[in-house]
C-alpha cells in the first residue's frame, strides 16, 4: 500500500525521507545538527522535516534497533497525529550514568525511523461492569514470568535442599 505523504525541508541538510530496502516498514531519521547529550539527560534531536499526513494516518517515531543495541542513547516512542505538521524531533535519552563525555551525535547520523501507520478511532461508552474474561484484572507478569523467577520459584516449592545443592555446583 502506498500512502502519499507530503514533506517540507525545514533546514537545507534535512534527508530526503526514502526507504534503504524494499519491504522495509519504517525510514530513517537524521540529524540536521552536531547534538550533544550530557550523561542522564535528554534531548530533542531536530531532522529539520516536516510532513503533512492524508487522514487516517498517524506517524511513529521509534529507535533504530543498532542504536539501540550499540550505544547508551534510547530513543523514546513518538507519535504524530495527522494535524501536526512542525519539525520532527527526535527525544533522545543517554542512558549512561557516569561522568563520561556527552554523547555526541553527528550531523546527518541516523538515529530513528519514522513508521507511517493506520488509526482506528474508537468510540467510548461508560458502563457499570466490564464482560469477565480468563484473565480478569490480571496484570503486571500474571500471564507468565521470565525464566529466572520460575527458576527460583521451582527451587522454592524443592526447598532449600535443592536450592543448596544447585548454588554448590
């Protein structure tokens, strides 16, 4: 499905928005700036775009998996209603929580994806009781744990013997 989207450059550098591969869900981002981000802190890092969305669509801001995955910058979830049509920034957190350097980001990195997505409105209706369903007001982990806290609680239901046994070998 192809979605006509409008784009102005806001600043001369700003990337011409194109997807890397076929088949790819979101494009990158870039940086229209050198940025720094000083350790715990976080910035809006400016790609000097903006776009003009046809209605039903929303836009996503989200993280490049790389970046992620490669360094202590955390770029946060964002979304862009239809009606919104300034600058996308980019909130970006540095993670790092020593006194090391600021982090910096060059001018034309790479830093996110903008994903261009379909909005489903829902209408709202307040009722006294909600139907039950199997899992109820179960929340937080009550539809499973990860497998250190089923470790722990095995070693629990064993008894201490077990829990002995495994911490010696």
């Amino acid at each position: 499905m192809n979605i006509p989207v409008k784009f102005k450059r806001l600043h001369p550098d700003a990337a011409t928005p194109q997807y890397a591969h076929d088949g790819d869900s979101g494009f990158d981002l870039t940086t229209v700036e050198d940025v720094f981000i000083e350790s715990g802190t976080t910035a809006i890092v400016p790609t000097g775009l903006a776009i003009e969305l046809p209605p039903g669509f929303e836009a996503q801001v989200r993280p490049r998996s790389g970046v992620t995955a490669k360094s202590t910058l955390r770029v946060q979830l964002g979304t862009i209603d239809r009606g919104y049509t300034g600058e996308i920034g980019i909130i970006t957190d540095n993670i790092e929580q020593s006194d090391a350097l600021p982090y910096f980001i060059p001018k034309g990195d790479r830093i996110a994806q903008l994903v261009i997505a379909p909005v489903a409105h829902a209408t709202f209706t307040e009722v006294d009781t909600l139907d039950e369903t199997s899992r109820g007001e179960g929340a937080y982990g009550s539809t499973g744990v990860g497998f250190n806290e089923r470790f722990r609680q095995n070693m629990e239901k064993k008894g201490p013997e077990a829990a002995r046994k495994w911490e010696d070998e």
